[in-house]
C-alpha cells in the first residue's frame, strides 16, 4: 500500500492538494499491531493520534472490577484519539487491536504545525470529533434508556444501515465483544438473539445474521418491550 494513496483516502484528510498528502504521509508512522495487542493504555501520554489503514481496533474502559465497556470499533480509514492533538493530555481510555491491524501514527507536534500550514486540517478534526461526539451521545442514550433488546435492535438497524441496508449482516466482532459494546454479558446476548429468532424478528447463522421483520426492529430499537 502507497502511504499517500491511502491517505488521499481518508475523510479525515479530504481536499488535500498531492504535496500535502506527501507532508502527511513523512511524519506517519507506519505499524502492525498484532491481535490482542494494546495501542496504547488509558492515562498514556496523548502524543498523537492513529488512523487505522487494515482491520479492528476498539476503544474501551475497565471498571474497578474489570468490567470491560466498548466505546468504539474503528476500521480502515477511521480516525481514532483525535482530541489528543488539540489537548495534549493523557488518553482518557485504552486501545486495542481486535484483529491483526496496519495503523498509522500521526506524532501531536509534527501534526500541529501541519495545521497552521494548512487549516482545512483543522477542519476536517473538528468534523471528525462530532462525529465522535454523536456516536457517545447515541451510546450514553442507548445504555441509560433502553433496554438490552433495545439496544440489540439499534445496533443490528445501524450494522444494516452501514453494510449498505441489507437485511442479512455480518457480525464485525465475536459475541463476547458486541455484549461488551451493548452494555450486558455475552449469556444475556445469546439469550436476546435467540427469543428474537424465536419470535420471528430475524434468523442467525454463525456471525450472520438476517433481518426478517424490519418494522418490528425498529419498534424494539424505538422502545417496545419485547
């Protein structure tokens, strides 16, 4: 993969003229992260930033007992620790790959003087940090308003709606990791997905799963007790 190609790519840095994308792609570093491994750990220096070229990497908190809750799943082309570049501080939570991953490291000093060079930059993280912002809002309200059916149901809706709305989807993480994204346990999921077959919502097939009845979803995802 050419690093320029690549990065003419991301939305992060859309409407870049080719000598910029050159000035991005020699302060990048370029790295493999095994599965499993750690990116970087809550309260680590925030000294740049990653966007993610191949594969998964999910952005988590642990509580006191080590109860793990997903806040985000990145893939290729996504952005991820954005806000370290304006704030300098530590990184408020941990990083790790969910599967073999190529990311990219943008350091916060090298980047910064990007932007005063060229203040699209500026823009284009400013739009990237609301989007940011709506996913934790959608999140926040999922986890303190809805039930796990609920949630379940949004978050099939948004797969279908992200894989191109078709009513079959593939499940981008295992069980145990979409629990953790959801806010429950991976038995309490199980539980969910088999009443939602039962009671025609949709069937399952390993990781796949097909919607057969949308509006009924959307009801569930809308509030409806299952």
């Amino acid at each position: 993969m050419e690093i320029t190609k690549f990065l003419a790519t991301v939305p992060l840095f859309d409407g870049l003229t080719p000598a910029q994308y050159d000035e991005l792609a020699m302060i990048a570093t370029d790295q493999t992260v095994r599965k499993g491994q750690p990116i970087f750990t809550e309260g680590d220096p925030g000294n740049g930033f990653y966007v993610v070229a191949s594969g998964l990497v999910k952005i988590y908190k642990l509580s006191l007992d080590g109860k793990e809750q997903i806040l985000h799943l990145f893939g290729p082309g996504d952005p991820f620790a954005e806000a370290a570049v304006f704030t300098g501080s530590s990184f408020p939570a941990h990083a790790m790959a969910l599967e073999e991953s190529r990311i990219f490291f943008f350091p916060r000093q090298a980047f910064i003087e990007l932007i005063r060079a060229n203040p699209d930059l500026a823009m284009n993280m400013l739009a990237a940090l609301s989007m940011h912002l709506k996913k934790f809002a959608h999140l926040i309200e999922n986890l303190s308003l809805k039930e796990v059916p609920g949630r379940l149901a949004a978050h099939l809706l948004f797969l279908s709606e992200q894989q191109g709305d078709s009513d079959t989807v593939a499940l981008p993480v295992s069980k145990t990791q979409l629990a953790s994204l959801l806010g429950t346990i991976p038995e309490t999921l199980s539980r969910m997905l088999a009443k939602l077959a039962k009671q025609g919502y949709l069937t399952i097939n390993g990781p796949q799963i097909t919607i057969l009845q949308r509006d009924r979803l959307e009801d569930l995802a809308a509030g409806e007790k299952l």
